[in-house]
C-alpha cells in the first residue's frame, strides 16, 4: 500500500508542474493587469502609477521567469522559508489565503453535510420505493435542482426565501389558498411514501398527510408561535422520547426491550441533563457546550451498557443516539428561546442576504449562533440543491444495485426481518461506492463555490480566485490554485484508500 | 410473562419520570444578559453602506495603494484643507484650516491650520505634517536605490506629484500652525493641494522610521533618515485585513477607524478627538458587497447605501423596490471621447469634419447611456463635464451645435468632392467592452452610410499597444476629469504625454501655458472657452457623454446623495441621520 501511495503521489507531482504552469500562463495573459491605470488624465501620475505595479507585478520579467520564481518561493516550504509572494497592492498572499479558505470553509462545511445527509436518506429511500410516485417525484425534483443556473437560483432564492420572508414574518399568517395547496401537497406525499394497494388504504394516506400538514401550519398560523417558538421540557421530552422508539426501530427492531429500554433511558439521561442546566446556559461558551454534550452521551452510553443484558453493544449505541437526538433538540430549543431577541435585534429581518454575520453584533453564545445560521440559511440551501441531485442519484442506483445482489436474497430466504436486510445487509455496501464521492466532493469544497460566494457576498477561495483573474494576477489565483489541486489529489488517494479498506476485494497495486 | 411485565413497568416508569422532571422547568439563566436591548441601541445608530472592493490601505497617497476602496473608507476620516463638495468642485474645508494667496508673483500660499486641530492621539496637527505631504508627493527626495540605468529612484512613492513638484520646501518650524509656501513656477490648481486623505500623522511616521526630527531631517535632506522615512510612508500603512492598525490608523476628522471584519466589513465611529461639527451618526459601516448582490441587501435592509456600478438590471431591480428606496442617477467624472489620429488619413481637417457629421452623439447617448441615467445628454465639452461649474460657458463660447445631429448628407458630400469614399476608418478601444462594442456599431451603422468604411479594431491589448503606436484611424476610450485644469492639459499640446493622436497646434499651445500659470480660478474658465473653440473648429477629438453613476439609499436613512467625484457614496457621512423608526 506505501508503494502505491507513493506511485499515486509521484504521479500527481508531476500534474501538478504541468498543471501549475499551465495555470500560471493562462492567468498571466488574460488580460492587461495596467488597464485600469490607462486612463488616469495626468501622464506623470499615470506614469509613476504604471511604474509601481510594474515593479510589484515584476511585469518586466518574463512569464515563464516569473513562473520560476513563484514556484521557488512555493517550494520554500520545503524547509519553512516559503512564500506564495504578493498581489498587485503589495499585500502578503499567506494571510489573505488563511482568510479566504477559513470563510469557505465556514460556508460550506455545513452546506455539504446536509447534502450528503439529506441526498443519501432520500436517495436510499428512492431506491427502496423504486418506480412509485414519490420515486418519480424526487427524480424529477434532483434533475430540476442540478439544471438550475446557480446565479438564477440564488438571486430568486434571496427574493423569496430572505426579503419576502422577512416581510411575511411580520405578521406571519399562512393564507387559506396557500394552507390547501400545501396541504394537499403534504397528502400526495404521503401517499407516494406510505403507500397502500387499495384506493381505501390511498385515500387514508392521503388525509393523513393532509391533515398533519394543515394542523401544523394552523397551529404556526393562529400562535405566535413564529414570533416566539419554543419547544419547552414537555416538547424536548416527547420528541426525545419518540425519537428514542424510531431510533430502536431502526438499530434493533423494536420487538428488542433490552435495547428499547435502553434507548429510552439514554433519553431521560438527556432530558434530566437538559431540565438539570436550564439554570446555567444562559449564555454558555462553546467548550463548556461541547463538554456537557460529550459528558451526556457518555452516562447515556453508561446507562445503556448496563441495561442492555446480552445485546449491550447495541443498547449502548442506541442510547448514545437517543440523548444526541435530546441534546440536539435542548439545542434547538435553546436557539427558539434566544429567537425574539435576535429578530428585534435585526429590526423584524432576520434572514440576511449577505455577508457571514451582522457586523459588530453582539449577543449571548445563542444569539451569536443564530446570526450565523440566518446568514449560512441561504447560501447553503443553494449549495444544497446543486449537489443534493448526484447524492440521491448516486445512493438511489448504489442501492438497487445492492438490492439486486444474490446475498440479499440469501438474507431475505433466510427469514431475516426486512428491517436487518436493508439496514445491515443492503445499507452499508451500498454505501461503499457513495464514500469516493463524498471525498471527492470535500475536495471540491476547498475550491470554493465560486458564484455561491460571491452572490453572498463571502469572501472566500471563490473570490481570490476570481478578482486575481480579473485583475490579471498571478500569485492570489495560483495561491487558490495550489490548495484546491492539492486537496483534490489527496483526497482521490484518501478515497482509493477507504475504499480499498471498506470493500476488501478490491486491492491496491 | 415476568420478564414482559417487568419490561413495561420499566418503560412506565422511565417514560413518567421523563414526563415528571420536565414538568419542574427552573427559570432560564441569562435571561437579562440577552444582547437584545443593547445591541438594538448600537443599530439604530448605525448607518451601513455597500462598497464592491476591500479596503488595503491608510495611505491613500503611494502609487501601488491608490485606489477608491480606501477613499471610500477614508473620506471624513482623514481631513485637509479641501474636498470635493456636492457637485464634484473643490470646496473648502474650513473646519479643517484656512487657505489664503498672499502673492502672485511669486505665487505664495498661507495653509493655517485650525488652532485646535489634534490627530484622534491628541498630538497637534501642524508644521510636521504639511511637511510631509510635500515630501513625500514632490519627488524631490530620492532613493538610495537605483534604476536599471542607474537613475535614482524616488524614495517616497506618490500617486501624483502635479504641483507638489512645481513647490519650494514650505516655510514653518516644529508646532507651527501656520506654513507659507510658494511656487516656483506659477500653478494654475494651488486651491487643489493639501486636500482631504493627503494629510498623514507625521509623528507617527517618524515613529515608525525611528527618526527624531522629521522636519530636520526633511529640510537637510539627511538621506539615511528620509530613506526611513519613506519606507516607512510606502509601506506602513498597508493594511493586513481583520487587522486595525490603532497606533498609527489617527484620524483628523469626524470619524475614525474602529474594526475591521476580513472579508466582510469596516466599521468607523465618531471620533471623540474632533474639534469641528460632529459626526451625526454615532457609526458606519462599509460592508464590502459585490455590484449585483447591493439591490437585494437594501431591499433587505442589511444595507442603507448603494452604489453599484451602473446597470440597466440592477436599476430596474432597484427600482421595483418600491418607495422605501430613494434612487439617484448621474454622472460620474469621466468622459468618453474620439480621438483622431493624425498621423492617418484623419490628419486632413474636412475628412474629420465628415466623420464628425455622421457621428450619431446622440443616438449614442440615448441606446447605451440614458437606460442607466435618464438625465444624460451629449457632452459638448473636453475640460468641463456637464454637471461642472462654467460648462455652459465654455460650450457657449466654443460650440454652435453643428454636430448634435449626423448630418449624412452633407458628410457624403464631402466625401465625395474629396474623392474619398471608401475610406477605411478603423476604430480602436480595449476590448472585451460591450458598450464600446455597441457604440461602434452604431457609428458604423450611420458612418458607412456617408461612405466610410468603418471597422471596428476592438483589441486586448489596446492600452498596451494600439494606443500608443497610433495603430487606430480613431481612438475610443475615456479619459477621467478632475476639477483641476492641469490634468487635462497636457492632453491637447503638441507633443504632450496624452496626446495619442499627435495633434498640434500652436495656438492651443500657447493659450494652455497661458492657462496652467493662471491663479485666478475665475479667469480660468474664459482660457478654458478659447481652447476648447479650436478644438472644435480643428476637430481634435470628439466628445461624447460622461459615465453614469448611480446610487441608492433607504429612506430610513436622510443625508445621502449623489457626488460625481470618484469619493464615492460616504463622501457625506459624518452628516448622515437615521429617521425614526
């Protein structure tokens, strides 16, 4: 496996010349980096002005001289004297790189998760509803997203879902038309998931659906409940506790007590922590949050260990699982209390169109999040529909092919419950060939989402990259260059390793 | 059975315990420490603004920093004794100090500086500061470094030296408010010297250089210490962003510089070290936005100020705002023109008057500037933009209109009696531009019908090397204007660094020395008028439109308007308000 590493490393070293070069080249000649300098009026200014870029830009060395140059400077590394040299102002590349990849980072980090998480889940359950309605839905749905024009999608998505949101808020009632077509909504889909043979069975789908949907938009409707939403103990404890059944029946089944009880008790674990530090997350530091959490899921996994009987691995995971969920939701809930604060604070328009944050703003831990979630909202939606469309599509054929495999009908005649044959026999393999493209796609993030971050107005690998093109220098967009093409060459051998270790019938050579 | 039994009890029991704690909410810790009352005061009192670019520098004045990112930021930061007023003129900054002309000959200036005037450190600002702005821009103090043909270079780097070349060293000692300063040639903008962002703190800067005496080391040219000193000036001040330079980032007017968010905003507050009108807002905000994302931020009311660079989409997207937006168009200092090259077949005076004929001006400023700026019209002048004081006056006494409308007919004839039908008219400008695009085809489109054969020769490296090789028959680019007449002059001399097209004539000649060493402002504008008047009879080149600028504000916010200086929207904002809310 070294020497394959070592192979694949060799390889991309030499890509990486050819490439960097390349790169470089085609920077330098797109255009001329003294354009905007050609019609200051006064020939002495103009003259001195021209002189001084010049000199930073090196613009009287060769190209290719120039190449050279920036490529010693990158290999200084090597023995820590490196430097990725200056853009046209003279101001250090380093430190306007660290920013610029921290920011992308920050947006989208988030925004791929929740790719990868919502793509896989709708993709399994695409292919496990293969050929319905819901199937066709989400088909037609992914191949929507991944055709829309990003640039199209950000600006409508900032119209609707930031100013007229933001207007609707202000006295946010759901009109009838509106709560019908949504409900209405709400029933197909849960005929298209639910199912049933019979137009009886449909039909009770269908207002089952329907019903949920327009009690919920009633209840946001007729409350405040948008203006001061709260879970509070009894919600946090309800939804807790159902999620610790769902979670059972997902890990065990829940014909399995020992792991129903235990997946339960690791949720009043939870609940007791969250009734327990209502006193003091007032405004809490992320260490101190980090640190409860972790402390919760390890009584939770205590708890569950000692309840769990012979299946204690099981019973300690599915109680780990159920105090996340509580915890998550104590969060949540958390975030909901801090909520009239924070939209009174952005004078009645929460959800920003711009920017990472509000500037100078101040507020308790809670508040401070909420700010960064109501400008990450958009920003991430957008890079979630872009690349929701290849995870539903890549996990939806991964899993029908799995599905099809001999091993699944050996399981299947076996007796084994359908629950144990998708979820430890289908599942996991089909999840083998998903990983590759989630490397790939972390790679990918690296690089920025060019137009993302500019129509939002973040800063990041996106914008080095295309102001150093703009105004034809080198050494911001070679700087993005470099990190970008680096991460997309390890990671392709991070994900030939992983992959070689998930599957072992394929080996490396 | 038991097993069962005992099952469900527990799952009871867990399930009411769940229930039962829950039921025992204790109150919320924090409750008072939420930032909602103290942060909503902050934001009532702030003002926020949208600017493309990032800033990069305090020092506005070196050659490599220059740039309106940081004159945005800077404006009403750092003072001086004038600044461009509401119509682009230079106005007076009395607060700041006075300027008087206590002799013509030789042209002798008194700069007093206001007595209470401190930097935002409390250090007095004076002799030591004047002296500086003159060193640094007069290009007088050199380098120890050389060129590549051993010349000396200059040691501070400036982004203009116009003027502050043509000084004697300024007269003051240590702590002195008030400096004479006289010319040793006589320059006709001395009113535009010493003006708001020149100014820099120079105790800060013989701090940073680790020299003692500034104005001695000035004064005899001690080069050792005036080589640290202007390291210190060219590079000192360059901003690393996140970072406030709070040592050295003084401010001499009604704001100063309090945070800086990399990536995302500049935050200014007023400054309490002020000694003329506060600030009206307690702080601003520059945030920095791209063009296209400015209408939708305002709309959402995470902005108050926009000025995006002018488009028919994002005007119209500004205006179906509604109401609550106040939109302003106008012009901005910078003209379009034609330029003839007379080194080509334009070097004959009636072919130019033909191409002049079948010029559609006007259709050109009603397709590509009026959807952007519907006040615009035809610019009729070289040296005064329409918005410009005495712009009336110099066209009414060098322009009779005869070019307003293509007059084909009379440009065939022409043609025609001169035998040059056909005659290649290659017209040059830096390419990718679609509005330079656009205007040639539409010059195409009446020219050729007079019988020119216009081609457009659009290239990439125009600037670099069309321009000056005289590889065009007409030149189409812009030239940016200034209330000062010293920029533009060398553009119309014979053998002047503008003067792409190697137009000459003796009498512009004469009558631009006449103008550069004339000290009366008033009188400049009759000098203006007689240039400009054979001008137009020779043809030199043809004067378009001046760009659109365009802005918008919320009407939360009262004071903001539009200014065709390039001091962009903050130009203004130490008297910006909110209204109530």
């Amino acid at each position: 496996m070294v020497a394959y590493v070592l192979r694949r490393l060799l390889i991309s070293i030499g890509v990486f010349f050819v490439a960097t070069f390349m790169m470089y080249l085609l920077v330098a000649n797109a255009g001329d980096p003294l354009e905007d300098l050609y019609g200051i009026t006064d020939p002495g200014d103009r003259a001195a002005r021209i002189a001084s870029r010049t000199e930073i830009m090196q613009l009287n060395t060769p190209v290719v001289e120039r190449y050279f140059d920036w490529l010693g400077g990158l290999l200084s590394f090597l023995w820590g004297q490196g430097t990725l040299g200056v853009n046209r102002t003279g101001q250090a590349i380093e430190p306007l790189l660290g920013l610029a990849l921290g920011s992308t980072l920050r947006l989208v980090v988030l925004a791929t998760v929740l790719a990868i998480v919502t793509g896989v889940a709708v993709g399994i359950v695409s292919a496990l509803r293969q050929y319905t309605s819901f199937d066709y839905t989400i088909t037609f749905f992914s191949f929507v997203f991944f055709s829309l024009p990003i640039f199209w999608a950000a600006v409508l998505l900032k119209q609707f879902g930031a100013i007229a949101f933001n207007d609707w808020l202000g006295d946010p009632v759901v009109p009838l038309p509106v709560m019908v077509v949504l409900a209405v909504l709400g029933g197909l889909l849960a005929v298209s998931l639910v199912g049933g043979r019979t137009w009886a069975r449909r039909g009770a789908s269908f207002a089952g659906g329907a019903v949920v949907v327009l009690g919920v938009l009633l209840v946001l409707s007729q409350t405040d409940f948008l203006a001061r939403p709260t879970l509070g103990p009894a919600g946090v404890s309800v939804l807790g506790l159902a999620a610790a059944v769902g979670i059972t029946a997902l890990v065990s089944g829940l014909a399995n007590r020992r792991v129903l009880i235990a997946s339960l008790a690791g949720a009043v674990v939870g609940i007791i922590v969250y009734v327990s530090t209502v006193g003091v997350l007032g405004d809490p530091t992320w260490p101190f949050l980090i640190g409860l959490f972790v402390l919760t899921l390890v009584l939770a996994g205590g708890v569950g260990f000692g309840v769990g009987g012979i299946d204690r691995g099981r019973a300690a995971r599915a109680a780990v699982l159920s105090a996340a969920v509580v915890a998550a939701l104590s969060f949540v809930d958390w975030l909901m209390f801090a909520w009239p604060a924070y939209v009174s604070s952005s004078l009645g328009r929460p959800i920003a169109t711009i920017g990472s944050n509000t500037p100078n703003f101040t507020g308790t831990l809670w508040e401070t999040t909420l700010d960064s979630l109501t400008h990450l909202v958009l920003p991430s939606v957008t890079l979630v529909l872009i690349s929701f469309a290849q995870y539903t599509r890549y996990t939806r054929s991964s899993m029908l092919e799995t599905m099809n495999q001999d091993y699944v009908r050996t399981a299947r005649s076996k007796g084994l419950t359908e629950r144990t044959v998708i979820m430890r026999h289908a599942f996991r393999n089909a999840l083998i060939p998903v990983t590759t493209l989630v490397a790939l796609d972390f790679a990918a993030i690296v690089g920025g989402a060019v137009i993302t971050e500019r129509i939002f107005g973040w800063r990041g690998m996106g914008s080095l990259f295309i102001e150093g093109i703009y105004t034809v220098d080198p050494p911001p967009v070679m700087a993005f260059f470099v990190v970008a093409a680096a991460a997309v060459l390890l990671l392709n051998i991070v994900a030939d390793l992983v992959y070689a270790y998930l599957d072992p019938r394929i080996r490396l050579s | 059975m038991i097993t069962s039994r005992r099952t469900t009890a527990a799952l009871a029991f867990l399930a009411g315990g769940a229930l039962v704690l829950s039921g025992c909410s204790a109150d919320r810790g924090g409750e008072g420490g939420t930032g909602a009352s103290s942060s909503a005061g902050t934001t009532s009192a702030t003002i926020t603004a949208a600017h493309e670019q990032e800033f990069n520098s305090y020092n506005n004045n070196t050659a490599d920093q220059n740039a309106v990112q940081n004159v945005v930021v800077l404006n009403n930061v750092l003072g001086g004794f004038w600044d461009f007023g509401p119509d682009g003129g230079v106005l007076d900054e009395s607060e700041f100090g006075t300027v008087e002309k206590t002799s013509d000959d030789p042209l002798t200036i008194r700069y007093t500086f206001a007595d209470d005037a401190v930097w935002s450190d409390g250090e007095p600002i004076d002799c030591d500061d004047f002296m500086l702005t003159w060193a640094a821009n007069s290009g007088k103090f050199t380098s120890t470094e050389t060129d590549a043909e051993g010349n000396p270079l200059s040691g501070f780097s400036s982004a203009g030296t116009t003027g502050y070349e043509d000084m004697n060293a300024p007269q003051c000692a240590a702590g002195d408010k008030e400096v004479e300063l006289s010319y040793a040639t006589p320059f006709a903008d001395w009113a535009g010297m010493f003006g708001a962002g020149s100014i820099l703190p120079a105790h800060k800067v013989a701090q940073g250089a680790g020299v003692e005496d500034l104005i001695g080391a000035l004064t005899s040219n001690n080069s050792e210490q005036v080589n640290q000193l202007a390291q210190f000036y060219n590079t000192g001040f360059i901003g690393t962003p996140g970072t406030v330079d709070t040592d050295n980032w003084l401010s001499s007017g009604p704001y100063k510089i309090d945070s800086w968010q990399a990536g995302q905003s500049i935050t200014l507050v007023a400054n309490d070290q002020y000694w003329g009108t506060p600030a009206k807002a307690s702080s601003i905000v520059i945030r920095f936005i791209d063009a296209t994302a400015q209408a939708q931020a305002l709309a959402n009311g995470e902005i108050q100020v926009a000025r995006p660079q002018p488009a028919q989409d994002i005007l119209s997207q500004l205006q179906a705002i509604g109401d609550s937006v106040k939109i302003d168009q106008g012009d901005e200092y910078t003209f379009e023109h034609l330029d003839f090259n007379f080194e080509g077949a334009f070097a004959d005076a009636d072919l130019r008057r033909a191409f002049a004929l079948c010029v559609p001006r006007q259709q050109i400023v009603d397709n590509l500037i009026k959807p952007v700026n519907a006040d615009a019209t035809v610019l009729n002048s070289r040296y005064k933009l329409s918005f410009q004081e005495g712009y009336d006056q110099v066209v009414g006494a060098s322009y009779q209109g005869q070019y307003d409308q293509p007059d084909i007919a009379a440009a065939k004839q022409i043609l025609d009696s001169k035998g040059a039908a056909g005659t290649p008219v290659r017209i040059g400008y830096q390419s990718p531009n679609q509005r330079r695009t656009d205007a040639t085809a539409l010059i195409k489109a009446s020219c050729d019908q007079a019988g020119f054969d216009v081609q457009d020769a659009g290239q990439q490296d125009f600037f670099g090397g069309g321009l000056a090789n005289g590889n065009f028959d007409v030149a189409l680019f812009a030239w940016s204007g200034s209330p000062l007449v010293s920029g533009q002059a060398s553009t119309y001399v014979t053998g002047g660094g503008n003067n792409n097209g190697k137009y000459s004539n003796p009498q512009v000649d004469e009558l631009t020395t006449q103008l550069l060493a004339q000290t009366d402002v008033a009188a400049q504008d009759t000098t203006i008028g007689q240039i400009e008047s054979v001008l137009w009879s020779d043809l030199a080149t043809i004067p378009l439109f001046t760009f659109p600028g365009l802005q918008a504000n919320s009407t939360n916010v009262t004071g903001p308007s539009f200014q065709p200086a390039q001091s962009q929207q903050t130009w203004n904002d130490d008297t910006w308000t909110v209204a109530q809310q």
